[in-house]
C-alpha cells in the first residue's frame, strides 16, 4: 500500500509512506509514519482493494476541537479493528477467509496449527481449483456456499502435502461455509475447519477393537471343549483387551457412550460423564433417553434417540446443527453427536456407540460473526445489507402470495445541527435515543433498520397502506416532542418519512428504496417533520425499471417541450344511456434517442423537487388543446387528467383550468380529473377545496384506484365525486376470485347509491368485458379496449 501526498502550492509528488499488510494481511500505519509536515496535502492510497483519495490540511496542527474529534474518530475506529481482529487471530477455530472467487486472503492462527503450515502456504491457493477436494466430491458443497448458502461439508480426509510440499501431516476434517454477503453480491466466503481427526481415531480403534474381540473369543470358545487350560487363557485375553477399550474410552477428548441394542447404557468415559451430569455407576443399565437429553436449540423440542435411528437405519447417523445437550445440573452445551452401530458375527446388531462433543464456543463464534454481519455497530439496529435481504423477501412474498406490506424512508431533520453545534459525540447519542424512541413505535414483526448517517428504514410487515400511515404519523410524532439535551444544551429534533406500498405490482429492492427516498425528500420539500405516501401508477412493471430521472434533465425537459401525450379509451358499456366516451391522458417523456420513459422515470424525481406542478400544468393545457381540435370532427368525447398530491396543494390551479377552458372554447363537462384515493385521504381537505372548485367550472372529478387503499368510505360524505374508478387489483381477479368479484360488486352498489358512475381499469380479456357488464359497471378500460397511444402530432 503507498500514500502519495501532493503540495498544495508546486502539486509536487512525492510518496510519503508505503507500508505493506503483515502476514494476515491486515495492518495500518505507525502514527510517525503517516502525517506529512505542516501544510495542506491530498493523499492518495493504492492497494490491491482500489485507491482513496482525501485532503488534510494543517496536518502539524490544527485546533483542539477538530483534533478531539478525528482522535475519537481514530479511536473508535482502532477499537473496532483490534476487537475484530482479535476474534479472527484468537479463534479456537481453524478460519479461512476466501474471495468471491475462491481466491485466499486471510487464515488465522487456529489454521497453522492445524495444517502444521506458516500462513505463506495459503498464498495463490484457490479453494475452486483444488483437484484434492474434487476428487473427494467437495466442488457441489462449495459452489453451493459460494452461490450464497450456508453449507456444511461432510468429513474428509484432506493431504496438505498434496497441495503444497513441506506441509503438515493428513487431518480427518469437518467444515463449514459461511458467505458474506454486500447487498445481493457474496463479498467474502468464510471457511471454518473442524478437526475431528481423534474422534475418526476412537471410532476406529473401537470398531477394531469390538473385532479384535470377537475374533480372539471365537478362537478360545473353539478350543473350551479340548482344553481347561486354554479357557483360561481365552477369559484372561478377553480381559485384556477389554481393559485396552476402556483405556481408549477413557483416553479420548470426545464424549463416549456404548449401549446394547435396546438402547441401555454398557459404558461411559469420563467425558461424557462430565457432560451429561452423571456418573457411570449411576449411568450403567439407563436407557440412553433418560442419561443423554439432546433437543433442537430452537425449539427445544427432544431428538429422536440416536440407538434407534442407527439401528434402523444401519448407518452412522449425526446430528450436527442446532444440537444442545441439556445437562443434569441444569448445564447446556452445544454438541455434535454421531451414532453408529456396532455389529457382532454375521452382521448381528450387539448395541451402538454414541460419540458427541462441546462446540459451544464455534456456535457462538459463528453467531458474533453473522450478528456484526448483519447489525449496525452504533445503534445495534439491523444494518442496510440485512434491511435490503430482508425487504427483498417482502416483494417475494407480494408477487407470491399477493402480500401487502409498506417501506417507511425516515430522515431526521436536525441531525446536522446538532452534529455542528455540540460535536459528533453528541450526534452518536442522539442517534441512539432516536433508536429507541423508534423502538416503542413499531410492532414487535416489523423491521426498524439505520440505513446510514441519520437515515433510518421500516419495514410494516402485512400492513395496509392506511395502517402504515397512521405507524410513520406516530413516529413523526414522537420524534417531533422529543427533546435532546446535551451539556445542559436542548434541541429540538423532527423526522419526515417516505412512504411505499410494496405490493405484487413493486419492481425490485432498488426501485423500491429510489421510490421511499424520493418520498422522504418530497416529505421534507412540503416543510419537514410530516409524512409523504408516494402514489404509484398502473405502468407495467418491466417499464418502472427505469431509473428516476436528473433533476437538470426534468427541468429541460419541462422548457424543451420533451414531454408526449399518449391516451387510452374510457368505453361506457351502455352507449345508449347518453354517456360520452373519456381517454384517460398518459404523459410520457421522449428521452435519449427518442426513447419513451414511463411516469416512473420521471415523477419521483418531480414530486421530490416540487414540480409536479408544472408537469400538472402541462398536461392540462395539452388536453385542452386537443379537446378542441376534437371539437369540428363530429365526436364528443371527453378527457380524464391525472393530479399529483402537489397539484392538491396548488392554489393556482383553478385559475388555470378556468383560463384553458375559456381560452379553448370547450365545454367543461368534458373535462374530468382523477386524483388517486390514498392520495386524497392523505390529503382529504386540499382535496376537498379542489373539487368543490372543479365542479363549481363544471369539470368532472374521479376517484382512481377506489377500494385499494382499504381507506374509511366516511370520505366520501365530505366532497363532490363522479366517478370511481375500481382498483385494478379488483377487476383483473375477478374471473378466478370470488371475493374479488364481491368486492366489485359492492363498490358498484355504494356508487348506484351516491349516484356515482363506475369504472373498471386494467381490463384485458374480452372474457373480463362480459363479466365486468353482467356486474353492471358503466365504463371499461384496458388493453381489451385499446392499448395506450399518442395523440396525433405527438411523437410516439
């Protein structure tokens, strides 16, 4: 590794310090080595892992408070270095840490030991590559561990001589694959080794033992009829070797229990007693169930006994994960257990032989790992790797089983001014009381996580939308009356939320954090400490892949006139009832090499930087136009205009359409305006002003997505409405769902009874159509209509 430092005034080059990681490859720099004299620097650090670059200046001084804080920084930083450290070198546990690509890059102490080889010898040593472990049928267990699972590979008895000369003897290992993961890519793969190479020596030198003996009792059985003497000599051989087993028994660092075939205790080490509470005398003639109590640590709930699996089965059995031994004294340990028969002449079942041993400590090794793996240091909440896995198996759960869940985007709003004014110190403590402040405001299945900085994320598990309203109002609640008081200093703290349904229709982890961040931001752009629900569209799902755009690029689209108005037809089922027909108007952006980007590209950047308003404005004055170049050509048809939440809170609207329809000469009745109803409800007395406005010109107003939101109907009382346009998750079910249909059928009659017409969205059978007007719904729309296209003389 080299710094190079550049001067500030002749750009000079010079490397200030080169320094090379020690032999795990890890390390840093001597404090002598590493400031340059005073004056401002930018240095530069090359490794094999990439180059950082950072500027400091005054590095032969500087002031007090600056220099407390990166000491503490340093400080905190070193401490966690040397605890991580410390648990890799000290490990009792043979760890070797590899490449996404099976490359090795560290070993520690534990492996030296075991392979009797300096760590050198794990240099350029590719794990993928090993045609040792190939020939054993180890690959399938790596490439699965590396592809992300956590995998336990069967003993083996590996040669290190094989791979590399000079190494140590062979060794009967058991091993482990843990991956570490960086958001959906493996990072690293951790292997660890567990040397069971003096349990495969016991159960060796008791099988030929157990053979040894019968051998020698056949032959002075034979002899008993000829011969006293050589009785005599038979019984004293048997003692012998007899006395040779129980030396081994008692010899051994694993846990030894024989039984005869109905499961009762024969013999015991002094091991096994020392694990299970009991002595041998106490032990001897038990029935093995009642000595040794193994359970599944999870769920406590008792093993199947190991004599009866190995007998059944014939064949070694083990119980190798989630084995916890519970101790007569109350005592538990962690164990691995296996159980093999042992057979007598011809094959005869004589009993079994249990052999198991304590690994509590690599249990609890491997639980601290996959803990700081998943955790933030600071706050001890979940870190963003786990919060992106664990929000990824929500939108498996929505596309799978249709699961409605809801991510919260939570920025505190003075995190920065406390940070500046008393000191990180400060800021580290205020986060930690923001924590638990949080805490007590979610429920005890849904996932609070620090995302980074001051940045927190929720995850509402099988929340509706509404629900998740009211859990993010809470929490911007409580952070709001919440006080931080530091060296007799106080401060006031808010919060703005982001909100996003995840539902079946949601893209992917990524989309879904663009789509709560760019809520937050539109949260804290209305006036911070409050919460913003970001509506979604009924684009296809491949088309919202697209990234949100530039906020430059937004703005030169709006005064380059880059936008595209596409429509698709609103058709009434009953013509003859005098309805005229509506195309909902769909606005579009002509993007790089005259690409189309879908509402997704676009409107989050827009909502986020406060101009929807504009897009709003836009769209508006484009219908209008187009209204009244429908007017001479003998077909009366109507519009139907989307509204964004800004457009609710913009003052200026009905202005604006008043002067278009004036301008444009079209009648107003032609003119309908939808606004989606999680957004109303959020938004309910905005809305209600606007409507009353909108009637009071003659337009039409609509309800989009009515029933998806599962808000209360008491809305409804309050403000002037037209038309309901049915959630799309309803009417696309209604041929397989009953409750689908009944649902439909429902909101159909709640509009009869307001005198409200209905229409039904996302229709894309002809088979749909007849049911959708068997149910009595007055207008259709969907791909079985028409696809959505531009209006003439727009591009396309």
């Amino acid at each position: 590794m080299r710094f190079i430092t550049y001067t500030a005034e002749g750009g000079q080059e010079r490397i200030w310090a080169t320094n090379g990681y020690p032999d795990s490859r890890w390390g840093g720099f001597a404090e002598d080595q590493f400031f340059p004299p005073r004056g401002r620097h930018r240095f530069s650090c090359f490794s094999d892992e990439g180059t950082w670059e950072l500027s400091l200046s005054e590095s032969g001084g500087g002031s007090s408070g600056e220099s407390d804080a990166v000491a503490g920084l340093q400080k905190e930083l070193q401490a966690t270095r040397l605890r991580n450290r410390a648990l890799f070198e000290h490990s009792p546990f043979s760890i070797q840490i590899f490449s996404s690509d099976g490359e090795s890059i560290a070993v520690n102490k534990a492996w030296e030991r075991l392979w009797e080889s300096p760590p050198e010898f794990a240099d350029h040593y590719n794990i993928l590559q090993d045609p040792q472990l190939d020939s054993h049928g180890v690959l399938p267990y790596l490439e699965r561990g590396f592809a992300g699972e956590f995998v336990e590979i069967p003993p083996i008895q590996y040669d290190p001589k094989k791979t590399r000369a000079g190494a140590g003897a062979p060794r009967w290992v058991r091993a482990f694959i843990y991956p570490v993961r960086e958001g959906q890519t493996i990072k690293e793969v951790v292997l660890i080794h567990e040397d069971i190479t003096a349990q495969r020596q016991a159960e060796e030198m008791l099988r030929k033992a157990h053979e040894e003996m019968e051998m020698r009792v056949r032959e002075r059985t034979a002899a008993l009829g000829r011969e006293i003497s050589e009785r005599k000599l038979a019984e004293i051989a048997l003692a012998e070797e007899k006395e040779k087993a129980e030396v081994t028994l008692r010899s051994i660092g694993e846990g030894v229990i024989v039984t005869d075939a109905r499961g009762r205790i024969e013999a015991m080490n002094p091991v096994a007693q020392t694990l299970v509470g009991y002595s041998e005398q106490e032990a001897l003639g038990r029935d093995l169930m009642d000595v040794l109590k193994v359970v599944n640590e999870d769920t406590l709930k008792p093993l199947p006994s190991p004599v009866v699996d190995c007998l059944r089965h014939d064949r070694v059995i083990k119980y190798t994960q989630f084995s916890l031994l519970l101790g007569c004294h109350g005592q538990h340990y962690a164990i691995d257990l296996s159980a093999s028969p042992i057979r007598g002449r011809h094959g005869r079942k004589l009993g079994s032989v249990i052999v198991f041993r304590d690994v509590s400590a690599q249990r609890r090794t491997a639980r601290e790992l996959a803990y700081h793996a998943q955790h933030d240091a600071l706050t001890g909440l979940v870190n963003r790797r786990e919060f992106e896995r664990r929000l990824g198996q929500m939108l498996a759960s929505s596309r799978e089983y249709g699961a409605r869940h809801a991510l919260c985007y939570l920025d505190l709003d003075q995190f920065k001014l406390v940070n500046d004014t008393v000191g990180h110190m400060a800021g580290d403590e205020l986060l930690k009381q923001v924590t638990a402040l949080l805490q007590e405001g979610v429920r005890e299945r849904d996932t609070l996580a620090r995302l980074g900085g001051d940045e927190f994320g929720v995850l509402l598990d099988n929340c509706p939308v509404d629900k998740a309203l009211t859990i993010a109002e809470t929490l911007v609640a409580t952070v709001r009356d919440y006080r931080f008081v530091w060296e007799g200093r106080s401060f006031e703290v808010g919060a703005s939320i982001g909100v996003v349904p995840i539902t079946a229709d949601s893209v992917d982890v990524a989309h879904a954090l663009r789509e709560a961040d760019a809520a937050c931001y539109t949260a804290k752009t209305l006036g911070r400490n409050r919460v913003h629900l970001l509506a979604g569209d009924d684009a296809p799902k491949a088309a919202r892949k697209d990234g949100p755009l530039r906020l430059n690029a937004l703005r030169e689209a709006l005064a380059g006139k880059k936008f595209s108005l596409f429509y698709q037809p609103v058709m009434p089922l009953l013509p003859q009832l005098g309805r005229i027909p509506y195309h909902e108007m769909l606005v579009r952006l002509v993007g790089a090499g005259g690409r189309m980007l879908l509402p997704g590209a676009f409107i989050p950047t827009a909502e986020r930087f406060g101009l929807m308003a504009d897009v709003d404005r836009w769209v508006i004055r484009r219908t209008l136009r187009w209204l009244a170049g429908r007017s001479g050509d003998g077909l009366v048809v109507g519009a139907v205009v989307n509204l964004s939440a800004g457009a609710l809170q913009d003052d200026a609207l009905l202005d604006v359409v008043g002067e278009g329809l004036s301008q444009n000469r079209v009648a107003p009745e032609r003119l309908c305006f939808d606004v989606a109803e999680t957004t109303l409800v959020h938004h309910i007395h905005h809305a209600s002003r606007l409507f009353a406005g909108l009637h009071e010109l003659g337009c039409r107003v609509a309800v989009d997505d009515f029933g998806g939101g599962l808000a209360s109907f008491s809305y409804l009382k309050k403000m002037p409405v037209d038309y309901f346009k049915i959630a799309g998750t309803f009417t696309t079910g209604m041929l397989d769902s009953a409750s689908d249909r009944a649902i439909v059928r429902a909101i159909k009659q709640v509009a009869d009874a307001m005198g409200v017409a209905t229409v039904a969205k996302r229709v894309e059978n002809e088979a749909l159509v007849k049911l959708i007007t068997e149910t009595g719904i007055d207008y259709v729309q969907g791909h079985a209509i028409a696809e959505p296209r531009p209006l003439a003389g727009e591009p396309a």
